[in-house]
C-alpha cells in the first residue's frame, strides 16, 4: 500500500482525521482518527519509486465500542490486502475507547 491509498482509505470514511498531531477542533469529536509515523526502513534495491517503508500508527478515538466506522476502516484495509492487528483500550478519565494499529506503507521520503 502507498500513502495515498492510506489517504483515499481515511477520506472515504468521512470522520475527522489527522497526520501528525491532534486537531484542536476535533478533540472532543467521535470518531476521529489520528495517525502519524514512528518507524522508517529503507528499501535499498527497490525497482520502484518508493524507497522506504515507512510505519504509522493509526489510531481511532470513539465513544462506543466496535463503532461501526472502525468496523468499515479495517474491511476497507482487508480489501486492500492489509490485515493490521488492533489493540483497544477505554480510557476512564476521557470516557472515549482507542483502538489502534500499526501498517506499513510504501513512500518516497528523501
């Protein structure tokens, strides 16, 4: 997958989503999506464009559990050929569940 699938896969849901950091404006909207990359690997022999591997965690903040939006992002990602795990958690002080995975994408960085 490259990031602009990953992209088109987000605006398809049409919920709020952010690279990077959280947008002030969407801090108390659910659901919403926040991803960002923690993990480069070069690709030293690729015949592609794309030198890098390039590893994001997506996060997805909801006020219930198994919102059905989640439930559409991973079936869209499966359709794509991308099976990530995913972990939750409920965080008691915030009162919102995140669910959250790692996936790889191909980009060119340099």
């Amino acid at each position: 997958m490259k990031k602009d699938e990953l992209i088109e896969i987000l605006e398809s849901l049409r919920i709020a989503f952010n690279e990077g950091i959280q947008n002030d404006r969407n801090t108390n909207q659910y659901p919403r999506i926040v991803f960002w990359e923690y993990y480069w690997e070069p690709i030293p022999a690729s015949g592609e464009v794309y030198n890098t591997k390039v590893t994001y965690q997506v996060s997805f903040f909801s006020d219930i559990s198994r919102h059905p939006k989640l439930l559409e992002l991973l079936r869209k990602l499966h359709k794509s050929g991308m099976k990530p795990a995913v972990e939750h958690e409920y965080v008691q002080e915030e009162r919102y569940f995140h669910s959250y995975f790692a996936i790889e994408v191909l980009e060119n960085i340099e």
